[in-house]
C-alpha cells in the first residue's frame, strides 16, 4: 500500500495507527460484494479502504458525513461502491445485517463526562447489526500513560471531558463475541506536533518504546472481534 493511500485512508498520525491496519488485513476474510459499516466516519478513509476491498460500503456519522467525505471517495473512482448515511452509533438501525463494522477513535467522544454504558452500548449495537460470523475492527485511543493524561488534560481541547477507555474497558464489551483480540501500540509518536514529528517519533516507539512501555501505558488500542 502506498504511503498516499495510507494517508488517505488514516489521515492523521499514520504510521503509529497503520499498525492496525496491517492487523487488520491479516484477520479480515473479505465476502464477495459483503456489506460493511464505517462508524464515525469523519472523512471516510475506512469506508474507502473497504471499498477498495470489494464491499458495499455505508459511510456513516452523527451528521454532514457525505459532505466531508464524498470527495475523497470520487478521487479514488469508488463513488457506487458507497453510500452515506447520519448515524448514531448508539442507535444501528440494522440487525444480523453487516459482514465488517469497523470504527477509529470514537469512543472518547461518545463517553465524554463519563458516560461509560455509553461506551457499553456502542458493542452492543454493533453486536446486533453484524450477521452472525460478522467482523468488527475496531482502533482506539486510550487512557494511556500518566504522562499522555496530564498534556491531554493541559493542551487538548477535549481533553478534560473525554472518556478514554483501557483495555480492560474494551475486555469486558468484547465478552459477547464468540472471538477477540487486543494489541497496544504507541507511546511518544502522539506527542509530535507536525506528522513528519509524529513519524519520527514512530520509528523510537517501534524501535524502544513499545518495549519498555506497559502495555497500560501505550495511546492506541485496536484488535478485532466475531460474532
């Protein structure tokens, strides 16, 4: 995959999230023509790898997603391939219905001020509207050190409201399934101010970081989950 297309699909602090991705692509047997659900799709780079992979895609957000995201599946000339849809994830209006949902840092947002059955039910409505042996992919921004809490705290705009979810968090919405994994990446790479600060400081966690760090301690969860 080429490092623009990755770009595209990413977007932002690409080579720590990539690491999901290539998880991704190893666990996912992509059906012929099957259907599948970007959640909180923002400008829709999931939504246009799936479509790259063969599947009709439903791009969805909570509102205005064609208009952030149509343009970038026009580029790509996968346009039929996907439709649009304002979408809480909270509320899937599917059941037994989707072969993949996959989703990218959303639940920091939905849990905002503490709202962790929120967080809860966001699993639980997937769970339903994927078909029975469906796939969920799914890559997360976490709690994180005490350091990564403290700057989030002080320079994110949302970092006071925002619910960043552990792992065992995840463990624990993921018990349903019939199958699941967890993998931890990235420790110092979220701290760059620029994305050509954030891919060198990539290369330290691949190289340092992610072994000497707790697994506690990393800023990306991701992993998947059957139904």
């Amino acid at each position: 995959m080429s490092e623009k297309l990755k770009q595209a699909i990413l977007q932002w602090d690409v080579r720590s999230w990539s690491t999901a991705l290539r998880f991704w692509e190893r666990v996912v047997q992509w059906q012929k023509d099957g259907r599948a659900l970007e959640l909180g799709a923002n400008q829709g780079g999931l939504s246009l790898w799936m479509a790259l992979n063969g599947q009709q895609v439903l791009c969805s957000d909570l509102e205005g997603v064609e208009e952030r995201a149509s343009a970038l599946h026009q580029a790509y000339s996968l346009r039929e391939k996907i439709e649009y849809a304002n979408l809480d994830a909270l509320n899937i209006p599917y059941e037994n219905h989707f072969d993949v949902i996959v989703f990218k840092s959303i639940l920091g947002g939905i849990g905002r001020n503490d709202n962790k059955q929120a967080q809860e039910r966001v699993f639980q409505e997937i769970y339903k509207a994927l078909k029975p042996g469906g796939i969920l992919l799914f890559a997360e921004n976490i709690e994180a050190s005490p350091i990564h809490r403290f700057f989030r705290r002080r320079f994110v705009r949302w970092g006071r409201s925002w619910r960043y979810v552990r792992v065992p968090d995840l463990e624990r919405c993921l018990v349903p399934f019939s199958a699941h994994a967890i993998h931890t990446n990235g420790f110092a790479a979220t701290f760059g101010r620029s994305e050509k600060q954030r891919r060198i400081l990539s290369w330290l966690d691949t190289l340092l970081f992610n072994f000497i760090t707790p697994r506690n301690w990393k800023y990306i969860a991701y992993g998947f989950a059957r139904k």
